[in-house]
C-alpha cells in the first residue's frame, strides 16, 4: 500500500540475517517444486497487529506467495483462532516462517499490552499515548501496533513536534526563552510540549504560550491542580512510570494524555504459530 | 571494530526514523556551540549489553563525541552504577540519546534475562541456547547480548546448520533419506540436526547418523532415557517451552543443550537513563 | 554537523552523474601530484547559502580536501567578493569544482530571491513562508536556503503537518468532519491547517477548530476582514500568487504569514566561479 | 523503459523526503478506499518535458496508479491544455501529487527555455548545446528536458568527453603536450576539445590536432575569423554568456554549436496544476 | 526465485558499469519500438551454468523481455547448441546482450572445468570441493557453477565453518587449545577443520576433537597413510596445488574430498555468442 | 584517491559474502588484541596490479590497518618479490586476507597476460585495446588492469562510444543513415564506430563519415588492403579472436589499435600469497 522504503529496509535486514547464503535445510530437501498452504494461529488470546507487515515478508520473498488475512488489525481473538493463511512454493513458505512470525508476534504483543492499558481507561476522556522508547528500526510499525490495540501516538520522532526538558531550558535561559526561540524555528504547523515537574514550572510554561503541557512524575492530586489551574489554555500530559495499576488515577486527574513507555520497550510476543496444512 | 556493514544500516534506519529531517527542539535551542558531558546510569541491577553499540550511534551521529565504557560487556551491575559517560556537542549528545538508550535497554534486558537462566544451570555441564526467535533487523546483537549474559548461541541463521522437522521429512520421505539428502548437499562443516518428538524419531535420528538430536516437549524423565540411549553418538538439545521453573530440571536430564527462545522473545527493556552533567 | 544521510545520498547521485567512470580531462593531465588552492567569488551581488553543502562535496570526494569559508551563511555580499576557499590535491580541486558550485550557485540563487521578498516585508510583523515547490531530492537544503535568505519553513513535507484541501473536505463530507477525524489520528504536537477560498469556509474552519487558516487568492480587503473576524483564534497564512509586488499588499491586510512558491521554483543561479589561484 | 536506477534514486530522494513517515492528512482522512482521477492541465503556453518521469512516480508510490499520457514529449501546448491523466486510490494520488508536479514543471520549464533558444536559431544549421551546469541530482533528466526542447546535449559528465582548459594546459605545460598526453590515456571514442580565448591557442589547439575548439567568450567577428581559419579541421562551439539577444549574432559567425548553460541553470517552472476530476 | 539481495546488487554493479548514462547507439539507432528474438549459442563444448542469472539481468533491465531456457543448469552441450533464447524489445535486448553474457561465459567456464575434475574422480567416493579463491563479488554465482559441473561446495565464507590454520594456532598456544577455545564461541551446529602439513599435526588434530583434518600439500602416499592412522574419526580433505593431473592420485589415497582453487580462480570464459534472429 | 562508490560497493559486496555474520575462527582464537605485519609475496614473475585496491579491503575493513606498497602497479616482478606489508590487528589481517588476494590475484593475472601482448606489438605503432568482455561488476579494475599491463583502454561502457554493428545496420537500413542519425542524437565529444567486415562495408563507412572503422575477422592481407583505401580518414581497429600468435600480424597490417577480449575474460589468477611475519 504505497511505497514504504523504511519497512521494506528493515524487512530486508531480517530476511537476510536470517537466510545470508541460503536456507540449507529447504534448499537441500524441497528439491522438486510443492505447493504448501500454513495457517497462522493464536496460541494465546490476543489483539492482533502485523498482518500487513507478515504479508510483505512472503511477498518480498517470493512474489508468487499468497497472504490472505482471516482477521483484522486490532481484532481480538482467542485462543485456537486462526488468523491468516500463507500458500506458495515449499521452500519459500518454510523460508519465510521465522521472519514472518518474529514480526507478527511482537507486533501482537504490543498491541494487545496497550489494549490492556486502554480498557484500564475505558468511560474516561483520556487517551493513552505511546513514547519514543521504540524498538531501533522498528518505530513506524511498533507506532501502528499501538493504534492497533487502541492507543494513540505521540509525535513520531524529533522531527514532528517540540519537546522542552530541563536541559533545553539551561540552554535557553528560561522557559520563556525557550518556547520564543524554538517557535520562531519551526514550521508553523508544529506545537510545542514543555516538561513539567511542578506548579511554577507549568506558570511558566502557561505563560510562554506551551501548547502542551507535560505533567511529569506528578501525584494524581498534583496533576488534577495543575488541570484546573491551566483551565484548557494547554492540552495536558501524564507521564512518568504509569502502569495499569495508576493509569486510571492519571486519566481521573482530567489531563488530555497519558504516555506510557511500557508499551513498546516492555512488550513480549504474542504466542502464534504457523500450522503446516497441506502439501498440495 | 572491523566492517558491520548490516549494524551499521541497522542504526542508520534507528536514526532516520528517529531525526527524520531534524531534532527541532535542539536545532532551535542550541545554537550557540556547546560541549556537554552525560553519563548513563542504571536505575536497577542489571547485566550489561550494547555499550559498543551505543558508542556507534553516536560515532555515526557525529564523529566528534568521545564515548567512554565504565565498565564491560557482560558484567553484574547494581542500581546507581555508572556505565558510560558521553561527551561532546550538546546537539548531538541530545540528538542520539534516545536511539543509543533504546539499544542499550533492550540489549541489556536479554543479557540480564539470559543470566537468570545461566544462573540456574550452576554446577550443571548443560549449556544455554537462544533461538532465531529475535526481533527482526536485531538479530546479531540479540544473539551478543545473550553472549554477554552468559549464554551461547544456537545457529545464526538458515545458512549455517541443518534443521530437520516434521515438514521437511515428510517431504523426503524419512528422517534417514532426508539425514542423507542434507549432508549430499551442504558443505561439510555444517552440521546437522533433526527435531524428535519421541525415542522412535531419536532412534531414526541416530541411525541416519544426526550430529544433533533435539528433544522436543519432552518430559525430563524421558529426555534423561533418550540421553542415556544416545551414548554420545549424536549432542542433545532440550527444546521447547523451557523457563526459569523447568529449566534445571531439563538440563540435570543430561542434555548437552537447552534453547530458550524468551531470551530473546520475552525480555524487557533494562532501566537505564542518560544524565547530563554539566555543560561546559 | 551530524548524520545527514539524505544529503549525503545526493550529494553520491550528484557526484556519480558528473564523474562516472572518472574525470578524463583531469586524470590525464595531471599525473602528477599537485596541491592548489582555489577561491569561490560572487560575480554579482548575492546572498550566500550552502557554503557547507560545497565543502562536503569536497570532503566526500577526497577527505585530504581544505575548505575554509570566509563569509557566513545568509551573508549579503557584492559583486567580487570572495567566499571560501578549497586546497587540495588539483584532481580532486578540479573534479568536485562543478557539482560544488552547482549546489552553492542553486541556494544563493534562492537565498537571494527570498531576501527580496523578505525586504519587501520590512517593518511588518508578518513572516514569509516557503512551500513544498522544491526541486524533487533538494527539498531539505532549498528549505535551509530559504532561512538564510531570511524566511521561515512551511511544513517539510506532508509528515509534519495537516492541510486540508478541497478533495479532502469533499472526502470527511464537511470542514468540521475533516478536522474531527485528522484530530483523532494524527499526533498531539502536530497542527491542522485549513484551505478557504472564502468567508463561509473561513467560519467553519474557525468553528471545527483549526489551527491555522490559509486565505487562498482572496484580495488584501477581503483578507484583512477574514483576519479581523478571525481575532486570533487561528493563525492565519496568505497565498496564492503572491510575488514581489503583491506581497507588501497581503502582509499588511494582517496575516500571520504569506507563502511564496516562487522562492523555490522559480530562483535561478546565483553568479559564482571558483578561480584557481596558484598549483603549489 | 528499461533500468534508470539513478533516476528511481532521485525519485525514491523526493518521495521520502515530501512523504517521510506519512502523509496524515490523506491517510486521516482518507480511511475507505475511494479511486479518482485527476488532470494534468497546463496554466501556461509551455513545451511539455517529463511525462514518464510524472507517470515514473506515480508507479514506484503505487503500482495500482494508471498514468495516461495526452500529449508527447516536447510538445508545444497552449494554455489550459490537457497534459496526462492519472488514476488510482484518492490517497495515492494525492500524496504523489506534489512530487510528480514538481518534476513535470522543472523539466517542461527547461524544455519551455530551450525552445526559445532554438527558434532563435531558425534557419541556421548551427545548434544549441546544453552545459554540466544543471542541479545536482537531476543532470539526466534535464538533459533530457533540453532535448526536447529542441536543444543537443553536450558531455554527459566528466567521463564522456574531453575539455582542456586553462589550468589543465598549466599542467601539461602547452596545448600541444596537454591534448598528445590526453589522446594517450583516453578511449578511441571519445573526443578532445580545448577552451580557447583568442587566435592564438585556436592555432595551437588545432596544431595539436584537437577535436573541437571552444571559442569562449569572443565576439561573433572574431568567432567568424576563426571559423574562416580553421576551415573544418575541427568541429567550432561559441561558449560564454551567450543569451537570447545574443545567440544569433553567434550562430551566424558559422560556429557548429552554441552552449547556453542558462537552459538548465535559470529555468523556471513552468505552470502545471493536477485537478481532480471525480471521485468514483 | 526467492529473494537474493546480493546477486541483484551485482546485476545492478554489472548493468550500471556498462550501460552508465544510456547505450548511446541502441537509443540512437532504435528510435521506434521493435521486437526481437535472439538465441544464446554454444560456440564450443561447455558444461551449462548461468541460465538464470542471464535471465535475472535482462528481467531487471526489462521486465517485458521474456528469457526461455533450451536447456537444463549442469548440462552438457555440443558446439553449436542452441541454449536459450531472450525475446523482447531490440533496445533491452541488445543492451543487456554483453552484461548476460559476461556471466553465462564466465559460470559456465567453471561448470567445464569442474567437470573434467569431476571425470578424474569418476569410480571414487571421493568428492570435489570448490575453495574462497573466487572473483569478488561473485561468490555465490561461482560456487553455484562448480555445483553444476558436479563439484561441492566447501564453506561459504569465514561464517559457516571454522579452519584453524598456523596463524591461528600459534595465537591460540597449540591445536588442542585453538579446537577446545573455538568449540565454546560457535554455534554447535558448525563443524571445526584443522590444517595439517605432516604426521604430528594429524595426530593432536585428532587428539583435539578436529570435525574435520586438512592434508595440505602431502603426496599421496603420506596422505593414504594419514587416512589409515585417523580411521574415520574425522573428515579428511585433500588440499594444495592439485590439478587435473595429480587430482585422481590424491582421492585413491583414501581421503574424503580434494579441494581446488583452480575451479574459480583459473576457469576462463566458455564460448557463447547471442545471435540475433530476427526483427518482428 | 577521491569517491569511488562503484568499486566501494564491489568490495563492500565482496567482504559481505565472505565474512557474513563474522569470521567465527578468528573471532573465537583472537580474543586478546595482537599486532601482525604481513607480505604479500609473487609466487611466480608476474605483472602487479591492484595494490591500491587491495589496500582499499583493508581500509573498509578496519580503518587502522596499515597498507604499504613496496613496489608499483605495473611492475614486471620475478618470483618471490615482495610486493607489499600490511600491519594491524591480527583479526583483520586474517579476516581480510582473502578478499585482498582474490582481487590483487586476479588483477595482476589481467596484467600479466595483458604485458604478454603488448610485447607481441613491441616496435609497431599499434595499440593494444580491452573489451565490454570483463567480468561483471569489475568492468573498471580489470580495465585498471589492462593499463597497469600497457594496454590501452577501449570504451568504458555503452555510453562513452558509438559502435554500429549488423543490427543497428538493418534498423536504420543502412551505414550511411545509421551514421548520421547517431550523429544527430549523441554528444560532439563522442566517436562513432563502425563494424566491417568487407570492404564493401569499409567503404560505406568511410563514406559515411565514421571515425573509426573495425576490421572484423579479417586476414591481415585484407587489413592491409583496407588500411591502405582508408588513408587515415578513420582510425582502424582489427577484431576478432586475435591471439599472441596472431597478434603481431594483425598490428603489421597497419592498424592503429587491435583489440583482444582474451586479455579479461580468459586470464588466470596470478600466483600471489600472504605471509604472515611477526606476531607483536
């Protein structure tokens, strides 16, 4: 769908850590030409992501593959569901197995850890964000998996949006100074977020003209004054080690946002396989 | 350290997707030159991966910032410890923090999970093995970190061990015919393994002359009788669903090898942060 | 100044077009070694921009290259003025002398037309904005031209920021529609920019919350009555065929910004030549 | 038509750099999928350069787009003038818009350009060269630009011709030694020409039995004496700051070819717009 | 056939360094779209080997060539052999006629040769083995030929098999310790080969575990006697200066595999010409 | 010496395919850091080339190697001559041992046979040419090669030369119109050849206006004959399966350059080894 030259390097370097020279095992064995149909299945219940991205795998492998999706991005499914079916040469299904699954897996494992944390959040207004604590490489796809299970993205790297922390404001000489100078940088069409760990901090923020304010490491308390007090002047931003535990109380404070880093750095894959049907 | 033409394009796209066209809050904020000193810190106990990565994020990022290692590869370190310290442009040092950080968590997490299980397996001559269960594009540096923690690693890819499963001989016909296929085909310093699920595929296995048998979802006391039948012949490996609970008992069945592919598939990042110092 | 890869990658296309499979004239003539030292200088009166863009095109064709830039970016400089100055070995100086000058000559030309139309805005709190009419490939250094010549960016490219145009109101169904749905999707730092060609549009732009507003080839008077019923509540961007005689016009019906595609599209060289000065 | 991986480098350059990690506005709002077609219509009296290149686009982006010519390479078209139609999913469309544009109105510019020059020189058998003064990265394509304009290209680059200039003779020590010591180290194919600015190296270069003399920089009578002397010994180009005023008068000293590096380095774009014509 | 991102970043080398700007004479000469057929010819007795990368370089120049195959990889053939035949536009067809040809001589060059070698063996378990003296780049391609003139292919590269030799050992202290150390870093699925040059070597090979014993330079009747010594407690591999003359006394003595360099590094280009047959 | 992406991009490709995921007996043996210097020795009197490139595998490899030639390209050595030291870490020495060889082997061995040649010619005027026939993606240091042998170089690819053969011929309908319309559409810098086999077609070329007239499969009588008709109003160049025999009657026959496609696709490695000397 469209070009995507970043995917397609990655999908590129996995495929060919993984083959370099050759699939000894299928090149030695499927000498004569077969056909196999393989099903992909959820050992586990799950919020599935990586779809798109297991079907590019067998179509950069071998175009001749056929990926046909049983299910749909974000859907949660359980245990036993079958959830895509693969058809194509032998040797290039078997080939592509790992690559395709390594991606599937994490990709579900994200989104279903981030579904978790948004039905924590569930009748409120707050929306969870993820972070850039990314996996290096696969930022767009780890980013897609948290929509998948129902989160949103924060910005989608240092390009897309301004971040003010401590030491940008050393460097500036103030907040003030800070929110000035980089507005006058940027495009137009970008905002800019200031960290905050306490009250003083957020007046000043409020009063540089933030257009996000980041409550950081705040009690729920904290945060809930800090709410009231900038009275939609913001939009505001929970953040700081927030689990499923505190998420909910983060979300009553009535910030915008909460962020959660958890989500792409301490996901674990899903459990799928791929079930060998037929060898036609 | 030598040519690592697929790290470095690993890092490449770790920092494209990352600055695209730019780090708009440094860029705005930091335009008077700066030098600045940051050190990285452990925020818990951990075992240490990915410091030279780490360097090489910012030695491709700017050649003119001076990492420095405070420990190494592989050591045993407690909450507050101090392991690198970077120092150069302020720029530049706040440009690649966050990419350097994501290697160095992830890396670091597989190493400290993988002691765990190293840990287990004291006193036993039984070894651990990862898997080719990585995250894609990671593949090398997973397999390092797992080094670091202690452990070994299985065959890199497809192209550097034989892996004989149910598919493959079915397709040949028997475990002997596809044992024999195999070895006609491949260089001869490449070995070969079949995957058993029982002692009647162990007994195939061995007669077609293995040099590996895996023992698959098998019981201890059976993988002990499959051992004991074995006598040398062929190494074993015990495979299959093994954690921290079971791992031990798996190995005192004798095996040569025990995989776990949660090394890699199942670990969390390492809490560590980057602290900048001073700013000269 | 950090990894650029992007213009590194045209700068390897712009280097391989002009030399191939190598400069005869020059590796004919001159098989001896020999260092020469020569001087970049204006032919005209110009403003200068992409004095680094021509030293690492000599530094990517032969690192034992010296250049030395004598003016700044964004300098005004007449006629005779000499810029930099490159040293190094007369192959290299000679072979890279083309490419260099056809970057530095690209982006003062810009960098001089967007001075222009910055000085036609003196005393005026209205800002010029480029577009994204770059030349395919040169967007990101066109863009920093246009900074040296004293004007802002517009967004990068479709990535860091929204504009909602015709087709796509036609698409949500409404204004109001377009904005709700690009508000859900996109990141919390990003902007939504909307297209009005008239008052109507200009109100419901307003009403569904747009960021900023762009005035599309509406005259002064009726910009300068859209911007006193807007009052703030979105920035607001003239465009449309604005040029040298207009733009005073426009600026002073109150915009916050007026958009200029000429700046990128329709600059020409800026005269300069490298003069040899002595072969050591 | 066959392999270009120079010129799908460019595109692939200007699609990451206008798209980069999404276009949000199209991808926000265009959530079903909807196919359209839209227009290229001309705004201006132009001749028409970089169709394929526009159609080149449109399928690296998305293979499902259809492009349809309307008119062919270096066709002279008046204003409001139909050009190609492009169809395909709305977001595809819309996304390549801004980069297909830009190269059709780049190249139709210096095709626009190169016209005006060659209707100066009706009548005449003497023809219009271009020069390597082009913007880098686009040395091919506006080379092609310049043909269909009705112009010649001159070298490709450094590698498919020989031009001795003024520090090159420095260097051999005459004309003489410079064009015997290149003959020996160049193809058979491949011709010699020198840069001369007065009568006295046009004796010398044609001495030493160059192919084609540069008369640069000389008034048409001095053109024309040269000419008379050198009676086809050697093919004769007029180079230097030669305009639209001036061709003329050059041409009609009897050289063979005039270059004109203003074709490439001050063209301007020409008007082209895409219209949406309907959404299906 | 699957992915091979090497062989087509060699295409692409090989296409780019012929075809560079254009094919000056094709583009000249064939101006209207014309359809040829033209036919791969044997011009002496050759073992086949290539037919498929042929076929990859004219599908990348041109996917609407249609390249079918007369006959089969490893084939033997007679002068005059007709061995496949390309169809498609004349442009493509004679531009990528010498880049297919430059590899279908050259792998077919090393099919022949290895097959005389292989006829030495005829009647002897002993095996052929190709060596890492190949062309650079073309590894893969040139292994595959010696696999087509019936030889086998020793390792790949340095990752895929250990070869301890004299370096290696004095750095490790003596043959026990160089097999012991390499045995605990590699994957247990690659095997350990140990250069021997006499008796004494042979037997700490052994003593040492050594998968497999390299007999380098040994005459044969040393060989035989090594061979009786190690009783199949390793792989025996016959290497040094070994030719056509003395390759059969070397397998008589018993060993497991002769190696020879000569296959790739003195293999000179089969006879094959393309002869065009005619223009629809 | 200045960018040479294509020949990185060959050694890049070649280090890849050998040492893939590490070279595992170096790796596992060389754990402590160990200075070597080692001599590249001519194991037979040979011609040298490719010093420069075999110091470039180094430099990629690991930038602290240290390449010192100790003779020149294109030196006649005898036997046991010391042609060059590299010193560095014992790891890259050995890792990169055999790439260097494979290219410094195979270079030399093109300049050796090349040398053969030129001696066949010694007193004629004739030149010696190479062909298109080298091997893919080493089209320039085999041509590199032929120079350091004292040969001259033909056309680097298809697009520094015209050479009109029997199907251009049949598309344009004959010599004079293929001739003239090649004319019309390539660069003045460019030759036009035409390829003869008679002298009818010697005649039509001449008429023609061609620049060089190929004498294809000709007897030296009937070269001879044709030289004497052209009388210098083409350079002539005899073709055609000349060999060391025939060489020296093709050259007496009056031609100015004969060409040999032997000299690239069928030379033979060279005999060169490295040795290493001392372990610091």
């Amino acid at each position: 769908m469209g070009t995507q030259p970043q995917l397609d390097a990655l999908i590129e370097l996995a495929l060919a850590e993984d083959i370099g020279t050759g699939d000894l095992t299928t090149e030695a064995l499927f000498t004569k030409p077969a056909q196999v149909t393989a099903r992909f299945v959820a050992r586990e219940s799950l919020v599935v992501s990586g779809l798109d991205v297991a079907a590019r795998v067998f179509s950069r492998l071998d175009p001749s593959c056929r990926f046909k999706a049983k299910t749909k991005e974000g859907a949660v499914v359980t245990q036993g569901r079958h959830l895509a079916t693969i058809s194509g040469p032998a040797q290039s299904v078997l080939t592509g197995e790992r690559t395709a699954l390594n991606f599937l897996r994490r990709m579900s494992g994200i989104a279903t850890l981030t579904r978790a944390h948004v039905n924590a959040l569930k009748g409120s207004r707050c929306r969870l964000l993820d972070t850039r604590k990314t996996t290096p490489g696969l930022r767009q796809i780890e980013k897609a998996a948290v929509r998948a299970g129902g989160g949103h993205n924060h910005r989608m790297g240092l390009f897309d949006g301004v971040m003010i922390k401590d030491n940008h404001i050393l460097a500036a000489g103030s907040i003030a100074k800070a929110v000035t100078k980089a507005r006058k940088r940027i495009p137009p069409t970008v905002k800019i977020e200031v960290e905050c760990e306490n009250m003083k901090q957020v007046r000043q923020a409020i009063a540089a003209g933030a257009d996000i304010v980041m409550l950081d490491n705040m009690s729920p308390s904290r945060m809930a004054k800090a709410v009231q007090w900038i009275q939609g002047r913001a939009l505001t931003e929970a953040s700081g080690r927030i689990n499923l535990s505190t998420i909910r109380a983060a979300a009553d404070a009535g910030v915008d946002y909460v962020s959660v880093g958890a989500l792409t750095h301490s996901a674990v894959a899903a459990d799928i396989a791929l079930d060998v049907l037929k060898q036609a």
